[in-house]
C-alpha cells in the first residue's frame, strides 16, 4: 500500500504488512492518547478499540491532537475514528463510549487486543486495568504522569517496577505490589523532579471531570502541561506498542 511505502522501506513491506492484522486497544482519548493513536495508525495498525466516555471542550485544544475548533463538543472516540479513517479508510475502528472499571473489563478486555494501552491518570481505573491486564497476560503500555512536566528529554521507557522519579508510577507501582503484581508492565514515565501528591483511590477528586455523566465524587483539580511533553509521551507510548507489535522496529530487513 503506497501510504505506507517509507515504512515499508525501512523495515520490510512482509512484517509491515502484518500491522494489518493487529488489534490495539486504546483506553484514555486524551493528549497522550491521541498521540500514541495517531502514530499507530500512520504505521498501519489495521484494528483498534477506543475507549473513552468524555466529548472535546476548550481546555483540550493547547494538547490534544483531536482537538479542534471544528470538533468541539464532539466525543473523543468519534473523533478518533473519523482521524484515523482519513488516515486509512481500511482501518476498521471499534468505539467504547464509558469508563473503564470493574463492571466493564470483561467487555473492554474482551476485545483480545495484541496490546493495551493505558492512557489514563486517575489512580483507581489505571490499577484495575493494569492488573487485568497483568492477570490475563495481555501486553500493555502504560503512561505515567505527563502534566507538570516541561522536559520532554526526561522522558524514558521502563518496566513499571523499575522507574523512577515519578510520583504516580510510584503509587502505581505500591500499590499493584500489595495486589500480587509484579514486572512486566511496559511504561513511558518522565525522571523530571515535580512535587504533586497523588491520592489514595478513595480520596480522589472526580476522575472525569464531568459531575453530570459520572456521579463519582469532586471535580478534579487541573494540572498544567505542555503540548511537547504530552505528545512526545504519546508518541513514544506509540513506539512501544509496536515494538510490541513488531518484535524490535529498529530491525532493519537485509
């Protein structure tokens, strides 16, 4: 397929052509999320699930790449899928329009991605995701913090019991301990200094954002970020999926 002509020549059109055949999951529309996704499907992943429950506002367009003047109001996912089909219209894109908790992760997970990626910040969905994903051997990427960064040259990929210097990924990874838990997480986190203390999953402000779809506690407080840190946190989340997907992509044909 001409679209894809560059990448074929840098690592064969055969392993390519492969991406075709792959299924990646995407939970977490958002800055980081649509990065990941936009660099997947430029690379000719050829099935996706979406999921996201929240619709683009204001606040999105300094660093979501779905974000526009002309998609405001719209939900993320649909927004997704009308990106990627513009991108290649023989993707096929599956839509969950809810949250991603106990009740839906046989749904969500059911789908059987190759791999998952996480691209969410609230505490107690990424848990339960993660350690599903964990129990049921399905490969995941999952971000870490990517607010009140501002070097995007920190950023670094790690087994999430191995990183460090980050705030949430060490909540995340103490509290996935105490659930049996252990290495195998593939994650994108940034080593940058930054004060922030994340909450205990009970005493979390409002995940979402959103009181009027989720009654699921106080609004959440807004973090600041950078469009560099957030997409470069995308992208490199992109590249570890497929190198999931691939074996290693730097392995050149020949």
């Amino acid at each position: 397929m001409e679209r894809f002509l560059r990448i074929d020549r840098l690592i064969g059109k055969d392993k390519r052509e492969t991406l075709s055949d792959k299924k990646v999951c995407i939970v977490g529309m958002g800055a980081v999320g649509g990065y990941a996704l936009e660099s997947l499907a430029r690379s000719g992943v050829g099935n996706f699930l979406l999921v996201d429950f929240d619709r683009i506002n204001l606040t999105n367009i300094n660093r979501q790449i779905l974000a526009l003047e002309s998609t405001l109001g719209v939900l993320k996912i649909e927004a997704a899928r009308q990106r990627i089909l513009d991108i290649n219209p023989h993707c096929h894109v599956e839509l969950f329009p809810g949250f991603a908790h106990n009740e839906t992760m046989d749904e969500i997970l059911g789908y059987e991605p190759h791999v998952l990626i996480d691209a969410i910040d609230s505490m107690a969905p990424k848990l339960t995701l993660l350690e599903q994903c964990w129990k049921r051997d399905i490969p995941v990427v999952s971000s870490m913090g990517a607010a009140l960064r501002t070097d995007p040259f920190a950023i670094h990929k790690a087994d999430l019991m191995k990183t460090h210097s980050c705030p949430l990924a060490k909540q995340v990874r103490r509290k996935l301990r105490r659930r049996g838990v252990g290495k195998g997480i593939t994650t994108i986190y940034s080593s940058e200094d930054v004060v922030y203390d994340y909450r205990d999953p009970s005493d979390e402000d409002n995940p979402h954002g959103n009181e009027q779809e989720l009654d699921r506690g106080r609004k959440r407080r807004v973090l600041g970020s950078l469009p560099t840190v957030t997409a470069m946190f995308g992208l490199h989340i992109g590249h570890a999926a497929l190198e999931k997907l691939l074996g290693e992509v730097a392995e050149k044909p020949g």
